[in-house]
C-alpha cells in the first residue's frame, strides 16, 4: 500500500470518527446491542463497494445519486430481517441525525431473490424515509463481503470506500 493512500485512509478514518461523533451527540443517542461476531463481517476499511451495481426505482445508480455527497451512511438490510422492522424507529432518527450533519442516508437492500419491486416494498415498509436501492448488476451476484448480518452500516466516500462500519441492531433512542 503506497504511502499516499495509506495518509488517505487515515485521513478518511478520522473524518469518518469525527463524522460519527457529530452525528451521535445530538440530543438523542442509539445504542447498539452487543453482537458477538466469530469473524469481521462484511467489506474491510479501505475496501471499495461497487455504487454502480445499486439502483433506485427510477434506474439511477448509487454512484448517480450520491455523487455530490463527500460521505454517505449506508443501511444494508435484507427482506427476511425481523430486526431491521423491529428498529425502524432507531433507523429513522439516525437517518435524521445523519441528515443534520449532511451526511447522505440510503437503504440497500441485498434482495433474497430476482425481483427487485418486492425489495423495494420492503424498504418502504420501513418507513426510514431515505431512498432505496437494490442490488441491480445482472452479470454479477452481490459480492459474499455483502453478506452480513442485518441491519449493517457502513460509511463510504462518494467514490464508494469503506471507512468505517459497524453491525448490530440499535435496540433503543434515549434522550440524555
């Protein structure tokens, strides 16, 4: 790794902890329940998600729709995930929260199947309120880091890197 891109990632690192607490200082604060993992889910810092591979109900990639956005958080979630309909309510403030610190917020959905319009009825089921995309390239499955236990958050450039993740349900919104 060249010195360059390894001063990058530091660099994206901390704007992503700084980010991170701009974001959770607000007035309200989501904590997370403990998930005990036997191994690190899903893509690692400083690996890349493909944005083009995504697709809103209007057929606009990811990298399309993110592309003025410097950072985005990005909820990763699946149609058979009862914990993601248990914390909609969470999801929803940190999407607000998010939105406070102009950090774009947007619901991928890994679909279980080909239909992408069921996918889409899921994520407005939630009632997040941030769009929605779908896993849309047809030459290639979704990537197996991209199988993750649900809901999975990662903060990516508008380039699509990964600089910080987390997994876990947000089990509360308290005020403090």
């Amino acid at each position: 790794m060249s010195d360059t891109l390894k001063k990058s990632l530091v660099v994206l690192s901390s704007l992503a902890l700084l980010t991170g607490l701009i974001v959770w200082s607000q007035t309200h604060t989501v904590r997370a329940e403990t998930v005990q993992l036997t191994q690190d889910p899903g893509p690692l810092l400083g690996d890349t998600v493909d944005l083009k591979s995504w697709s809103d109900r209007k057929g606009r990639t990811l990298a399309e729709v993110n592309g003025g956005h410097s950072l985005a958080l990005i909820a990763f979630v699946t149609p058979d995930c009862d914990a993601c309909q248990k914390t909609k309510t969470a999801m929803q403030s940190l999407r607000e929260r998010a939105g406070k610190a102009n950090i774009a917020y947007y619901v991928l959905v890994v679909p279980n199947g080909t239909d992408a319009q069921s996918s889409f009825s899921y994520a407005d089921s939630l009632k997040i309120d941030a769009e929605a995309f779908v896993w849309s390239n047809s030459e290639a499955k979704p990537p197996v880091t991209l199988t993750m236990p649900a809901p999975f958050h990662l903060m990516l450039t508008n380039e699509g890197l990964v600089v910080n993740k987390w997994a876990g349900v947000p089990s509360s919104v308290s005020t403090q």
